[in-house]
C-alpha cells in the first residue's frame, strides 16, 4: 500500500485523461503563483486599508491558486483533486502532526541558540490582558492563514511542478524544476543574501523529498504553514524578509547582533544555524527516499 501510494503520487500526471508536460505546467505553475502576486500589489495600494485587513487579503489572496488548480485538474487534465497529494486521509493526522513538530522544533532551535549566543533577546510584547487576548485571536487566524499561504505554495511546488515534470524528464529535472521555481518567487524579498538563497534552495530539496518519500503534501504543507507561523506569530521575527505584524513572544536582534546567527533582515531563515538543520534534514530525507526507492526496485 505504501508503494502504491508513493508511484500514485509521483506519477499522478498519468491518470490524466489530457495530460499537461513540463513546459506548460511550469507555466501554469508562474501564472498560479502571479495572481497572487498580482493581488498583493493591489491591496498595497488600496486607499484607507488598515493592516488587519491587509494581512486578511493577503492571505485570501492565496485562496485562488487552489481554486484555479482544482478547475484545471477537473476540466482539463480530468484527473482528481486529491491527486496532486491528498490521498490517503486515514494517515494525514499522522503525517501533519510529524511536520508541524518538526517545523516547530527546527525553529524554536533556531531562535534558541540566537538568544543563547547573545545574538537575539527577547522583548515584552504588550501591556494589558485585551493586548494578550488579541494576540492569541491574531495568532489563531494566523495559522490559518498560513496554511492556506503555505499549501498553496506547496500545490504548486511540490505538487503541481514535480507532478508535470516526472513523467517526462525524471526526478532530477523535477526537483531541480520546483526548486528553481520556489528559489525565484522568493527572490524580491528583503534580506536575500547567498544564506537566504541557501536555505531557500535546502528548504525546497527538502519538501520535495519529503512528498515523494510520503506519496502526498499533508506533512509538507504542515511543516511549511507551522514553520512559517512560528517565526511570525509565535516568536515575531521576519519570515523571508517579511517583518511580523503581531505575535505572543518578540525576538528580535541585539546591538552587535552578528547576521550569520541572526538572520538580519531576512529573519532566522537566513541563519546560519537554520542552513546547517535544513541540510542535516535534507540529507536525511534524500536517503530515506532513495533507500525507499531501491527496495521498490530490487
């Protein structure tokens, strides 16, 4: 079962009465991920937004991709929605769980050993019982927003893009599709240094071993919608170059904070201790996979 359940996701463009190939599936990838983009330069200079509703826009803003994604898969590749990675639902409880507590502990790390090297302190954050109240109701939508953010990312990524490129290039072009794909969309960020452009490329490596060692994106998409929400919300540091609007804790640089362990502009994700875990993890995930793989083929 868990054979099959792997080769269904990775060779899911198969199943598609009209298949799309990698050339237009990297398009519809860039379009998918263009809207969003294009909405976001709306709402910016919308008159008179507050930033509650901005940030509540901005995360519908993602909302399309899963729409458009669903329409293209039904009406013109004529395949399942649960296809592109949400298959087996009996194990997504398991493998959610896994990848929020792997996000959540990787960063808390993270901010651990900045604080612990005198890099990073933490702040109070309010003053007032309403202040604390509605961080903790800020932060409860957060995590919804980031799991739409951050699925839909993984949709397109680790989904879409290595679903479209498998059956025709292999695995390698695949994953190195998705990575180049992820790397760019994150590329005006503020803060991209060769650190940040590091993790960018082990983060995608990562997820995309990751979904073809677990045949789907639950655990990818909650490991990105918790590692994203634990920089902005929990611990309120930048999450790629974006600075954090409200969060329960504040960590933020010290005076003769050094940028290798801090992150500098580009938050923690551009540290040199989040670089090191993400290519620990990496390594590991890519030889659980390719282990996984030789004994399908022996």
């Amino acid at each position: 079962m868990t054979e099959r359940r792997r080769d269904s996701f990775a060779g899911a463009m198969r199943e598609a009465q009209r298949p799309t190939g990698p050339l237009v599936g990297s398009i519809v990838g860039v379009t998918l991920f263009a809207s969003v983009m294009a909405t976001n330069i709306l709402l910016a200079f919308m008159p008179g937004i507050t930033s509650l509703g901005l940030a509540i826009a901005s995360s519908l803003a993602f909302l399309p991709v899963w729409i458009l994604l669903w329409v293209w898969l039904r009406f013109k590749e004529r395949r399942a929605f649960a296809s592109i990675g949400f298959r087996s639902p009996s194990r997504a409880p398991l493998q959610i769980a896994r990848g929020a507590a792997i996000a959540l502990g990787a960063m808390s790390l993270a901010v651990a050993t900045a604080v612990l090297t005198g890099n990073m302190e933490f702040f109070q954050t309010s003053d007032g019982s309403y202040a604390a109240w509605t961080a903790i109701g800020w932060v409860v939508f957060a995590l919804v927003a980031f799991s739409m953010q951050g699925g839909a990312e993984e949709l397109i990524s680790r989904g879409y893009l290595l679903q479209s490129w498998i059956p025709r290039t292999g695995i390698l072009a695949a994953m190195i599709a998705q990575t180049v794909f992820f790397t760019l969309a994150h590329s005006l960020n503020t803060g991209m240094n060769i650190l940040s452009v590091l993790s960018l490329v082990l983060v995608s490596l990562l997820l995309g071993f990751w979904a073809l060692s677990e045949g789907g994106l639950w655990g990818v998409i909650a490991f990105h919608a918790t590692w994203n929400w634990a920089q902005n919300s929990l611990f309120g540091v930048p999450v790629s170059g974006i600075p954090a609007e409200n969060s329960l804790l504040t960590v933020g640089e010290t005076a003769d904070a050094n940028p290798l362990i801090s992150g500098g502009l580009f938050g923690l994700e551009a540290s040199l201790t989040t670089v090191v875990m993400l290519a620990i993890m990496t390594a590991a995930t890519g030889v659980f996979w390719a282990r996984s793989r030789n004994n399908r083929t022996v």
